[in-house]
C-alpha cells in the first residue's frame, strides 16, 4: 500500500478552484469523514476507490469538489 503524499505532508496539495481558479483550501480525506473503521468494512465506500481522496473548498466563491489521488 502506498502512502499519500498530502495526507503525510510530503507535498501542499494547490489545487485551482474550477470556476474562479483560486488555490482551493484542502479540507481533510472522505475517509477521515467516513470515520477510523471505515477502510476495514466489507461494504464501504472507500473499498470501492483507487486512492486518497481529499475533500476541496474554494473560499473565495464557496466552491466544493474532490482531488483523487490514485495509488
């Protein structure tokens, strides 16, 4: 299993917001969302994903996306 370099703070994540592109403020992992067991279910969301995906804000026009970032 590989590690994300945004979550461990190898690399800031500066991802332009797609509709004023402002640098969007990276607001934590779906999975961290999810809560601490939820890689481990049969049935989750996360088993069903490639890689790390991080939640995005734009607070300049209230924008919100994702970043995936695939292992």
């Amino acid at each position: 299993m590989q590690i994300c370099p945004y979550c461990n703070g190898l690399i800031i994540l500066a991802v332009p917001c797609p509709s004023c592109a402002a640098v969007m403020t990276d607001n934590g992992t779906v999975q961290e969302e999810l809560g601490p067991y939820s890689p481990y279910e049969e049935n989750s969301l996360i088993n069903q994903q490639d890689g790390c995906v991080h939640k995005l804000f734009c607070d300049k026009c209230n924008k919100e996306c994702t970043f995936t970032v695939i292992e």
